[in-house]
C-alpha cells in the first residue's frame, strides 16, 4: 500500500459527482460524505450576508453589560465592574497636560484646590487668580483681572487697566489706580489711597497717608486721619478735616474749608467758605469774599474784613476788628481797643470798650461813645459826642439837677434842680393858715433861697365852703418872715371860695408889693401856705397844696 500524499500532491478534478466522497470530521469523529448528500443539505440552507450587534445591557447583578446581535451573532459580555465606584482623579500622579470641553457641570459645588490662572498671566499666591492679560496674583488669595494688574498682598483685589492691590484686603479698579494702604480702595483714574482704610476716587485724587481718609473729584488730597477732600484741587490736611469746592485747603483738626480758593486752618476747628477766604484761628470762621478771620473765636464776613481780635467780629466792607473782643462794621471802619465797637464810614475806635457809628471820626476814650455826626473826635474817657441830640419822648420822672452846655460842648449839671413838694392841710388846719401857717418847704441852707416855678392846689369839697373874715384875703405861698406872699390865688378865683371839687393854679403878683420896704423872697427861709388877712372859718373841706420849684444859690 502506498503512503498517503499531502492533500497539495493530489491531482486535481474539474468536475464534481455526485457520487464523490468527501471527508468531514464531525463530533471529533473522521467519515465521509457524497456530494449529493451535501448539495442537499446546503440547499436547504439561508443566512444573512453580515452579523453585527444590536444593543446591550447593563447587567448590575453581574456589573456587566450583555450585548446581543441579528442572526447568528454570537451574544457576549463585558465586565465594568471598574467604573462603577466614585471618580477620584487621576491616580497615577500625572497631571493632565490638556483638557478640551466646553460645557463644565459639577454634581456639587465645584471646588478648586490651587490657583487658578489665565494664558499670560501669573497667580503664585495660594488660592489666588489672575485673569486677563499680563496680570498677576502673588498674594495668597489676591485676585488680579484685567490688563497689566498686580494684586501683591493678602487677599487683594486689582481689576482694570495697569492698576496696583499691595495693600493687605486692598481693592484697585479703573485706570492706573493704586491701593497701597491696608483694606484701602482705589477707584477711578490715576488714584492713589496709601492710608489705611483710605478711599479715593475719581481722577487723579490721593488718599492717605491718613488713615480712614476719603477724596473724590479731581486732583483732590485727603491726607489727615478721617479727613475728605472733595471737588477740584482741593487739600484736606488736617484730622477730620474736610474740603470742598475748588482750590480749598483745609489744614487744622476738624477744619472746613468750601468755595473757592480758601483755607482752613492751621487752627482747629476753623471754617472757611466763600472766595478767597481765611480762617487760621482756633475756632473762627470766615465767609464772603476776601475776608480773614485770624484771631481765636473771631467771625469776618462780607468783603474784604479782618477779625484778628480774640472773639472779634467784622462785617461789612473793609472793616477791621483788632482789638479782643471787638466788633467792626459798615464800611472801613476800625475797631482796635479791647472791646470795643466801630461802625459808619471810616471810623475808629481805639479805646477799651469805646463805642462810634459816625463818619470820618474816632474816639480814643477809653469807655467813650461817638454818636452820630461826622469828623468828630472822642478823647476824654467815659464820655458821649454827638452832634445834635433830639429827645422824642421825655419821661415823668421827677428831675434831681438840670442840664447846661459848658464853653467845650459838654452837657454839666447847671446846679439847679427841679423839685417837687406836696402838702394836705386838713380843714382844721384851714381854718387857722392865717395865725399858724403850713410850712411845705424847709429852709434850703445859707447862701440858697427857693424858687418857686409853679403851684396849684386842689379842695376836696365837703359839705360847707369856707369864709373869711376880710375881703382881700387871699390863699398863697409865703417866706417865713416876709411882708408879702410870692404866690397866690386871686380874690377872683381864690380856691376858698369854692363850693365843688376843684384844682386851681396860683399865680406870681409882684403887684403886692407895694412899699418900698416890704419883703417877698427871703434866703435860707422855709416856704408856708398861708392865708394872708384873717382866719378863714365855716369851712369844713380839706386842701392839697403842689409846688415846684428849684433851689437857687445867691
């Protein structure tokens, strides 16, 4: 028997029988089969031309997903046990080097373990970002964005174009601003607070480097502790002091300065408002325009004044207060003395406590008054001018001395006073004015002698009028001693006559006197109401007698 060929020696056919056999293996088991029987069995047979798959499902028993296919294809599985747990990062240590996506979704908040920072810029501080351009973050947790910004300290903020945090929690936003001092902001263009919790604003403004200080406007300085300046070129210099207007400074503690072009200070608590105003004492105040209150306390006001006394006024148009306490007004009027007062047209007033409202006039008395007038001078101390006096309204009182004007314009006393006397003669007494008469005035002394200006008398009517034994017998007044009354009521209208109530003036009757050698005024002599020829009688009604006169020297 020859050895089997390998199936590549054996000869080739053209032609298939049905009869021919074919070797199979089938179940592990080597047989044949005629071709009949295989075109039988092939052509009985359909299949598709492809096998692909048409779904799978997650399997959570078996953590995997079971995928299946059309016809003839063979189901299997895949095991993803593996992504099933929490995603923890990259474990193997190597960071990602690119990450492109372009929706973010976080199942909670997201949260950020480094510094984050844009293509360009630098953020080398902990948890700090720097975004935009050019920009850097090197203070922990500072944030820095826009273009060329630095936020250098703790917890800073720079945002804008070319600004600058280095202050600690500082905030600078707008244009070339600079926020240097702790928890200060700067804002705005070309700002600058270096205070502490210092804020500027606006355009070139500066605050610091006084702490809490605050300038807004433009080209404005706070640099005092809890200063403000506000406006235009304004300075607010001083603690808590405040600035506003244009071209102000307000330089003393607690000073205000407002309008334009004034100043406040160097004294403390001073206010300045107006045009071109000065207010450089303690406490003082200037307004208007050109006015300078310098002294501790002083006020100048309206145009031009100066108050440089301590607690000075000026007012009005180029006055002036020098003197401490003093008071300035009207028109260039000058108050220099202590206390004292210049009012009117170019006036002064040099002494202490002196007192002028005139024009072109000065006093120099000390506690002196020029009233009125013009060109009058004041020298003599405690002393009034004026150049006319004109009384409205005199009262009713009773004079003590009359007035005269001596050779030098002064009002002296003329040394003769206006006095008053009153007298009530009851009707018993009436009765006997002739044999005991009713002094009414004492004697005035020696070298003296009264007289009489005026008297009248009133009788209170009763029941009966008095009459008298002689025809000519006449109620009046009379020296003690003297031959003939000084006054008297005539027989005509004699008060004893009559028969109602009534009040009746005597009159002077020098016509008495008729020897040569008979008396009438008498020197340092009592003055009576008397009856001049016999008692009166019958009469029941009581007489009130008025006289006044002044006593005269001889």
């Amino acid at each position: 028997m020859l050895l089997p060929k390998k199936i590549s020696a054996l000869p080739g056919v053209s032609t298939i029988k049905n009869a021919d056999l074919f070797a199979i293996v089938q179940d592990g088991v080597t047989s044949n089969v005629t071709f009949a029987i295989l075109e039988s069995i092939i052509s009985g047979f359909t299949a598709s031309a492809d096998t692909y798959v048409t779904g799978g499902v997650y399997n959570s028993g078996t953590t995997s997903i079971d995928f299946t296919g059309n016809t003839d294809f063979p189901p299997f599985s895949v095991n993803v046990s593996g992504l099933t747990g929490t995603f923890t990062g990259n474990t193997s240590g190597d960071c990602i080097t690119d990450l492109y996506i372009t929706n973010l979704h976080g199942c909670s908040p997201i949260t950020v373990h480094d510094s984050i920072q844009h293509f360009g810029s630098l953020a080398t501080g902990i948890n700090s970002i720097a975004w935009g351009t050019g920009t850097t973050a090197s203070g922990n947790y500072s944030h820095s964005e826009g273009v060329q910004t630095t936020a250098s300290t703790i917890s800073s903020h720079a945002e804008g174009g070319l600004t600058i945090a280095s202050g600690e929690a500082s905030h600078s936003e707008g244009g070339q601003t600079i926020a240097s001092g702790n928890y200060s902001h700067a804002e705005g263009a070309v700002t600058k607070a270096t205070g502490g919790g210092s804020h500027a604003e606006g355009s070139n403004t500066t605050a610091g480097p006084g702490t809490s200080a605050h300038a807004e406007g433009s080209f404005t300085e706070a640099s005092g502790d809890n200063s403000h300046a506000e406006g235009a070129f304004t300075e607010a210099i001083g603690e808590a002091s405040h600035s506003e207007g244009s071209f102000t400074d307000a330089i003393g503690g607690n000073s205000h300065a407002e309008g334009n072009n004034t100043i406040a200070g160097p004294g403390d608590y001073s206010h300045a408002e107006g045009h071109t105003t000065l207010a450089s004492g303690d406490y003082c105040h200037s307004e208007g325009s050109g006015t300078t209150a310098s002294g501790v306390a002083a006020h100048a006001e309206g145009d031009s004044t100066i108050a440089s006394g301590v607690t000075s006024h000026a007012e009005g148009y180029l006055t002036k207060a020098y003197g401490d306490y003093s008071h300035a007004e009207g028109n260039q009027a000058t108050a220099i003395g202590a206390g004292s007062h210049a009012g009117g047209h170019n006036s002064i007033a040099t002494g202490t406590t002196s007192f002028i409202h005139s024009t072109s006039s000065l006093v120099t008395g000390e506690r002196s008054v020029v009233l009125g007038g013009q060109n009058i001078t004041g020298t003599t101390d405690d002393t009034v001018y004026v150049p006319n006096l004109n009384i409205g309204t005199v009262g009713g009182g009773t004079p003590i001395n009359n007035l005269g004007i001596d050779s030098d314009g002064y009002v002296v006393d003329s040394g003769v006073s206006i006095q008053e006397a009153k007298l009530v003669i009851l009707s018993g007494d009436v009765l006997q004015l002739n044999s005991i008469p009713q002094q009414i005035i004492a004697a005035p002394g020696v070298g003296k002698t009264i007289d009489i200006i005026s008297c009248m008398g009133t009788l209170n009517f009763a029941t009966t009028g008095y009459t008298h034994s002689g025809g000519n017998s006449r109620l009046g007044l009379q020296f003690l001693g003297a031959s003939a009354q000084t006054m008297e009521y005539p027989s005509s209208i004699n008060l004893l006559h009559s028969t109602v109530t009534r009040t009746l003036k005597m009159t002077s009757s020098p016509a008495i006197v008729t020897p040569a050698d008979d008396t009438q005024v008498l020197e340092n002599t009592p003055l009576n109401v008397s009856v001049s020829i016999g008692n009166p009688t019958g009469g029941d009604s009581d007489i009130t007698i008025y006289v006044t006169y002044r006593i005269l020297t001889l």
